[in-house]
C-alpha cells in the first residue's frame, strides 16, 4: 500500500541576504514529503526591466530557485499577476533557473498552450498533475497563442440593481468567469486527469486584503474544475487565508494567505506613495505602517495544507497551522499556542462567514477537515 502526503503552501517569493532564514523555521515540516507545492509570487532573475503597468513589481533572485528546491518545493505555480513584472527576459529566466534547480512551474510559459499544460510528478507509484492559471492578470500578462505569459482564467463584473424601484442605491456586486479561458482550463484539467492518479489546480484570484469574502466567480470555477476531475482546488492572491469548500468531497482552499513572502516595501521602498498602494491599505484598516511588520496582523495567519494519499487517491484532508513573524517568516505552531488558536479560529470564522459547510476538528498539531 502507498501512502504520503501532498503538501501545498500559499505565495512564496524572498529578497533578502539570507535567503535561507525565510524558510528555516518550515523547512522540517515542507521536507517530510515528497510532493510540496507552493505560489510562486515573483520572477526569479538577476536580469529585465520594470513593465510600466506593474504596481509592484518583484524580483527575486537567481539564487532563490535552489533555495526552494532545498527547503523542499517540488512544483509551484508561476500563474499570478506578477509573472511578467520584469519584461520577458525575467520571465524566461525565471522558468530556466526553476528548471535547474528541479522544481516543475506550472501555469505560465512560451504560449497559451504551453501555460495550461499540465506538470506531472511521481511519488510511491502516484502520478500528481498540477494545472495552474490566473484571474488577475494586468494587461499583457495572459500568455496568447504566439506570445509568453501566464495561463488566463478571467473573470467578468457587473452590478445588479437590487431595489428597481430605488435609483442610486448601492448594487450587488456579481462576477463569472471568462467562458473561453474556463474551457482551456477544464480541457487542461481532463488532459492532467488522463495521465495522473491525483489532478491539483492552482487558482490565483480572489478578493485581496478583504477578510472573508468570496467573489462569485470562484465558486462557479471551482466547482466546474471538480466536476472535470480535480481533487483539490489551491486559491492564492488575497494575502489572507480565506474558508475552506467541499464539492463532491473534494476541498476548495479558497486562499491559503501569505506564506514566505517579503512585505511590499522590500520590494520598492517607494511602493507606499503610489495610489495603488493607498488604495490596498483601505481596503483593511488594521495595516501598522511605522512598524517593522506593516500588514494587517491577519496577514500572518497562515499554514499548510497537507492532502493524505493512499493507493492513489487522496483520502484525507488536513491542514498544519503556521504563524508569520516579524521577519515576515513563516514558522510552523504547535496546539498549546495561543497562535495555533488564533489561526483555527480564524479559519472557522472565515469558513462560517460563507456559509461553507465544512468540519474542523483539532486532533493533536492538526486541523482535520472535512464536509459537513
């Protein structure tokens, strides 16, 4: 009988000396198993110029790629708004020294096709396929049928008057996805469902910064990816972790929040100055901008999900509380932790306040999830 464990971390991008210190205190945990996946936030280049439609645009080094490689990432997704931040020739660099250091990029590459093509690895006999795409994608960023970028998967807004009656009322929001972008990504998902025993999608989307909320769109494509053969849906981009779904048995990490990533100011000192960033910061009032650690405090709760594979199929799901410290590190928390509770009971609130039918049950330094 085969039996591990998938591992799965939200955004993930460091610039710093001591690359190593981002990922000491999880290191452990990451390398216990075999398959690790984790968002791959920021181009990995020493080289590239800055686009002019990037609001932050992050580079990290060359040197990182076999840092992630040693802390235990096996296969990220490079699907995310800010893949080409840097020009393509950071962008190509990027998918070269991921190579090199041997962990697979899904969701970007040198065309359309390319971008949606599904990774495989192999674990204990078990083919694990990732598909990987994007819904926030400044303009450019979506790979075309001759041009490099990312794996699209847009999302359309519009705004339903609830009382007719009433002109000028506020509206309810409303959103759907792209139904070309949907089809590329479920015809991915069948392909990945083909040739591997367990199929992972990685979704960068979502309302950032917003506690909770999820937009309608996200429901309506993760169902659809379950129902074209997924086994877990992966959500990123918000900053902050957001409520587990099940569909069909299968869970919805509607985000699973920062994990090792550096604040926005290590990326561009000037980065507080400009609109965009005035406009984040107003979207959660609990930012601290003259501390050392300037996002929200919810911004620090965090962990790992971890799939239970046996004989081929995933047959638990669990998830390992983490907390970010000051260093903007993540390090992994044990129950008796006044952490470890504010992180459970974070989820629970996140989860209950959409209505998600999920159980969460503590069993020793692991949340156990379940449908409800």
């Amino acid at each position: 009988m085969s039996r591990f464990a998938i591992l799965a971390t939200g955004d993930v991008g460091a610039k710093r000396t001591n690359l190593d210190s981002m990922f000491a205190s999880v290191r452990g945990c990451l390398r216990r198993e075999p398959i690790v996946f984790g968002q791959l936030e920021t181009v990995v280049s020493d080289r590239g110029a800055i686009v002019p439609n990037s609001k932050l645009a992050m580079r990290a080094p060359a040197a990182l790629a076999p840092a992630l490689r040693e802390t235990g990432f096996t296969l990220m997704s490079f699907a995310g708004n800010h893949c080409l931040d840097w020009g393509y020739e950071a962008f190509g660099d990027t998918l070269v020294h991921m190579a090199e250091a041997g962990v697979a990029l899904a969701g970007a590459g040198a065309n359309r096709e390319a971008a949606y093509r599904p990774v495989v690895q192999e674990a204990q006999g078990t083919r694990v396929a990732l598909v990987a795409a994007s819904s926030i994608l400044p303009d450019g960023y979506a790979a075309t049928a001759d041009r490099p970028g990312c794996a699209p998967m847009r999302a359309h807004t519009f705004y339903e008057q609830i009382e007719h009656d009433q002109p000028g009322t506020p509206a309810r929001i409303r959103s759907h996805s792209d139904r070309n972008d949907l089809n590329s990504l479920l015809e991915a998902i069948r392909a990945a469902r083909a040739e591997a025993d367990v199929v992972l999608v990685s979704l960068h989307w979502g309302i950032h910064m917003v506690r909770g909320t999820l937009a309608e769109y996200q429901v309506e494509i993760a169902h659809a990816a379950i129902e074209a053969g997924a086994d877990a849906i992966l959500g990123h981009h918000p900053h902050l972790m957001k409520g587990v779904g099940f569909h069909r048995g299968k869970p919805i990490f509607y985000s699973l929040g920062n994990f090792a990533i550096e604040q926005p100011h290590v990326w561009d000192p000037a980065i507080t100055r400009t609109e965009s960033f005035r406009h984040l910061v107003s979207l959660n009032p609990s930012w601290s901008m003259e501390a050392s650690y300037m996002l929200p405090e919810e911004t620090r709760i965090t962990g790992v999900a971890r799939l239970l594979v046996e004989d081929r199929a995933v047959t638990g799901v669990e998830f390992l509380p983490a907390w970010i410290g000051d260093d903007a590190a993540p390090r992994m928390l044990e129950a008796d932790t006044p952490e470890f509770a504010r992180v459970v009971a974070y989820l629970r609130e996140v989860t209950e306040a959409e209505g998600l039918a999920t159980r969460i049950e503590v069993v020793g330094d692991r949340v156990v999830l379940g449908e409800a």
